[in-house]
C-alpha cells in the first residue's frame, strides 16, 4: 500500500457518505486532502461529515463543472477520488435532467479538465451495480452485461463509459469500482435518495416501523464504508488497477427480511413490516443482487472484514450519537 | 404494409439526409407529414433536400427541446421517426459536451414530452451500429455486447437506452433500428460528418485523389438509403416490431479499396490512394464491421434490395446533378 503521507488527494464529492470516510482516513494516514462538493441538498454532501478534521482538510464548495476553479485545485494533485454523483433511483425517473447533468455532464467535464491540464492525475471512479440491471445470474461479475432499470443507471454507466473511453484514448489512468449497497456512519438517513437501508435507521431510531417494500425475500449485498474506503485506496495504490473496473461486494448476502431482523435485535427494539411494492419504485427494482467481487481480490488483495452484524452496530451506534447531538434536519 | 395515406406524420430530423428521403417517401404515398429540423449547419439538415415537396409538407425549424413548440406539433401524430443527432465521431470526441447536448438531452426531452402529452404516438428511433464498438465477432447481431469507441457511441448508447426504459417503465411504443453506413442521394458530402463516403464521392466529384485511411481492407456494409426508408416505414407498420431493437445490414460486405474501386469504375475516372490514419481517427476506429441482419428479415420481412454499385451509381448520379446546378458550400 502506498505511504500516504504527504500524498496530495483531491476527493470530489468529498463531503458526501463516502467522500468523508475517505477524507477521515487519508487524514489519519497524513495525505494532503482537498474536498470539493457542490453540497446541493438531495444529494450526500453535508458539513456535519467533515466534523472533527475541518481544520486537517481544505473543503471548496464548488460545482465540478466549475472549470476555473477545479483547474488551480487539481494543480500537482497525485490522486483524484472522483465521487461525485447522484445516487437516487427515483429522483432520476422523477427529473433525468438533473441526473443528466449531475452523472454524465460534471464526468464529462472533470475528465476534460484532467485531460486538458492534469493528465499525470491518477482517477478512482465510484461506479454502481445499478448499471446491470436485473441480473441475468448470480453472483454478478464484471462480465456480467449492462442493462439499466432506470435513467440513474443509463446515466451512471454513461460516466463509467467517459472513463474507460479517456483511460484507452487519452491514456489517463483511471480504474473504476462498482460498489454495492454501502452503509456505515455518516450515511444519509433523512430519506432513501441514497440507500433504503439509511431510510430503515431512520426508521427504526424514530420508533417506526421499518417498511420493508416486496416480499422481503430479496437479496442484497452490502459493504461497510470501511472497507469501500479500503477498496478506493488499494485500487489507488496499485498500478495492477489501472484501467480495470472491479465490483465490491458483502460477506455473504442476507434477504432484506433478514436484515431487518437484524435490525431491530441490534437496536434491541423496533419492528417492521412487508408492505406491497410503490408501483413507481417497482418500476425500477433489480430483484435480487449479489456481486461476484473475485477480481478485486485475486488482483488488489481486497475482501469485505467487516461482518454485517458488526457494521450494523456500529452505523447504528453512529446515526443513535448523531441524531442526540443535533437537531434532524 | 400500413395504408400511409392520410396518416400523420412527424420526422424529427426531417431536413437530414435519411430523413428527407423519408420525408419524400411519405409524400408519395400521400401521408400528411410534419419536418423539425434544428439545421445545426455542421449536421446533415439542409433545405435543398426537400427541393421539389416544399409544399406538400409542413416544415418547422426547432430544437426538439424546445418544448412548447414541439407539444402542438405532436398533437394527434401516428409516427414519430426520431432521425434527431450528431453522427460525426469525431467532432464528439472535440467537443462532447455538444453531442451530450444532441444525442442524450435531446433525446431525453423528446421521450419527456411524449411521455407526458402524447403517449400514443408510435417512436421509430435510429440508432447505430457505432455503438458495438471494436467487433467482438462478425457479423455483427443484436445481442453483440455494447463498447463503444468514442463519445458519440456512448451518447447514442444512452439515447437508445431512454428509448428501451421509457417503453419499458411507460409502456410507449417505440422500436429501434441500428444502422450501419447508409448512403445515397442527399448524403452530406461537404465533408466527412456523416460517413467517409460522403467525403470520397466529394473527392471524386471533385477530381482528387480518394484518400483511404489505414490499409483499405477493412470491411463494412453498405445500405442505400430508399432501403433504410423501407426498413423504417416497415418497422413502424408492425406492431411485432414495438419493443425490438434491429440491425440494419447491406447485402455483402467490401473492403475500403475495392468501394473506392467501384467508385472509381462507376465514375468513369479518378483514382484513389491508400495513406495512414489520421492518429485521431485511428484512435476511434472500430475496425471490420458488417452485420447480421436476419432479426429484421425474419421478424418484418426487410431486406436490402439495392446492389451496391446500383446505388452508387444512383448516388453519384445525383451528387454531380446537384453539384452542378447549386454552388457547393
């Protein structure tokens, strides 16, 4: 593993979910973090994600279209974290031109500003499992074909496109991740723009019940924040992830009844309910997924450590913390 | 085959290369068409290419985003040929914040506004073979993987793809045609946007050399374009074809040197050259294409039907007309 010391890291779409646990991190390895975020309010950017080491991070609020700005900010950079993104499933369908811009304007235009003035930059891309689909098999790899349920997922594998396309033709380096349901502190837990489990915490913290939409037999994968932070610096570190692309993936996968169960015994209250399917979202669920993360770990040494009962716990404790100490917003 | 008379039709890209033929089709066959055209001078609208029916249309020149215009235009239509976009690869990769403008907004807005005013209008969207990539294998069929080369293949990409979501998530009607190098009387030859050929018949008309980039065996097909007409106008006649995507095809393939051969044999003069490819356009080249197009022929009973050197022939014929009765541009 790269010695991050010193290192110059721009995250874009840094103070985000992701974003922030990764600025956490490189803090305490003594990287030089710039964080750039549009901080627009649906999406994950906030503050509070940042407190604690505002004063170990530059933070710019800027959109990355802004090529003025982002120009100066990419000068000498030997890392660009490039999270910047809209994840919400059905904000997409509601409004594909904010998501058009959002997914596939801002890529393209922070690649043309590295292409133009920072090509030595080496990129990490956050892409999706949103951009398979319905799986055509399990556990979906890499090879698996594309075929988006929803404008977020043409949008998101539009952005991975530009990538790959600026890697072969351009010769930038960039390697790209396809990360799964993530989860962890600092998770947006207002509403479900960004995972549904964030919405479930909020649901359990404030007493509800946890609706879960379906059958609740439905299968996911998910992984602690920790270890997609882990992933982003392995594939960072590492030349072998050059111009590669990698699913994350779980230990294991759970039905999202059993990760209610699983809820509600951590929290040691609560309860939940299957509730039929909203037709709008119906519309656009992939059914069950898992990932197939064998790549990445024949090749970047990567694998989840962080067991999802222990995850659970911890975001838990986490969000439990937050919500004492602030106002909800 | 539907009964065209009297129906409604509206072409958006209708003052282009494929859809003036279109446009000239309908006519004859007595159905009330409507034209949009945004007449972007480097794509293929041009008002001389309704020379002859100007009065047996009605041609309108917007942008297809420009909503309220669009939505009375729309009113009561039975077709809608989506011929809008930016075909030059090229130009896509200087300037793809363009062709995200034309291949994916406009598309997106165009889809939005039937979506939400006029449902039942039948879409019939061209789409094209750019988006394969590199061939995997050859001939190319419809379930070839999607790798495009350039941004102009992965915008069009996208655009499909809001095509197979909005039918798919809406229920609207809409089918796909991918085409390979369509050519013929009208085809933009004042430069090489629309396909190199254009460009060779300027060449030759002109009395220079052909230059043919690379080493002149690469292979591709050709459809002349009354057979790509007939391809659309089928697709929009039958219902089996609502949800399809299909390959259009040229009967055989040719190697670049020996189209350039019978261009020159057709002709009656000039020759040709082989010489390097242009390190930009060698980036993006894709290589031997050619495809399989028995999708169509089983499902809707299409099949080119005009030999390549008679449409050359018939090409030639009309470029050197048209050349000498207009001032070139």
């Amino acid at each position: 593993m790269t010695n991050w010391a010193g290192k110059k890291v721009l995250i874009a779409g840094g103070l985000g979910f992701i974003g922030s646990n990764l600025a956490r991190r490189l803090v305490d390895l003594r990287a030089e973090v710039i964080l750039v975020d549009s901080l627009i309010p649906q999406h994950g950017g906030d503050l509070r994600n940042i407190a604690g080491i505002e004063n170990r991070v530059q933070f710019h609020k800027l959109d990355v279209r802004e090529e003025a700005k982002i120009i100066p900010l990419l000068d000498r950079q030997d890392y660009l974290f490039n999270l910047v993104g809209q994840t919400c499933h059905l904000d997409s369908m509601h409004d594909p031109f904010t998501d058009l811009e959002i997914n596939c304007s801002s890529q393209l235009s922070l690649l043309e500003t590295v292409r133009k003035y920072h090509p030595a930059v080496k990129i990490i891309f956050a892409s999706t499992r949103q951009i398979y689909g319905v799986p055509d098999y399990l556990p979906v790899d890499e090879a698996h074909p594309l075929h988006p349920v929803d404008t977020n997922g043409i949008h998101k594998m539009a952005g991975e496109w530009y990538h790959r396309l600026y890697q072969k033709i351009y010769g930038l380096r960039a390697c790209i991740l396809r990360l799964t349901n993530t989860y962890g502190p600092r998770m947006r837990t207002k509403d479900a723009r960004q995972t549904f489990l964030g919405w479930w915490i909020h649901q359990i913290l404030a007493g509800e019940k946890i609706k879960i939409f379906g059958t609740g037999k439905q299968l996911r994968d998910f992984t602690f924040v920790e270890d997609a932070v882990e992933a982003l610096l392995m594939a960072a570190s590492d030349e072998k992830a050059d111009g590669q692309i990698f699913n994350l993936g779980g230990e294991g996968r759970v039905s999202l009844e059993e990760l209610a169960e699983l809820l509600v015994e951590i929290h040691g209250s609560g309860s939940y309910q299957i509730v039929p399917f909203p037709k709008d979202l119906k519309a656009i669920d992939i059914g069950d997924y898992y990932a197939n993360y064998r790549f990445i770990q024949d090749r970047l040494g990567w694998r989840p450590k962080t067991g999802l009962k222990e995850g659970l716990k911890r975001t838990l404790d986490y969000c439990r913390e937050s919500s004492q100490a602030k106002p909800a917003t």
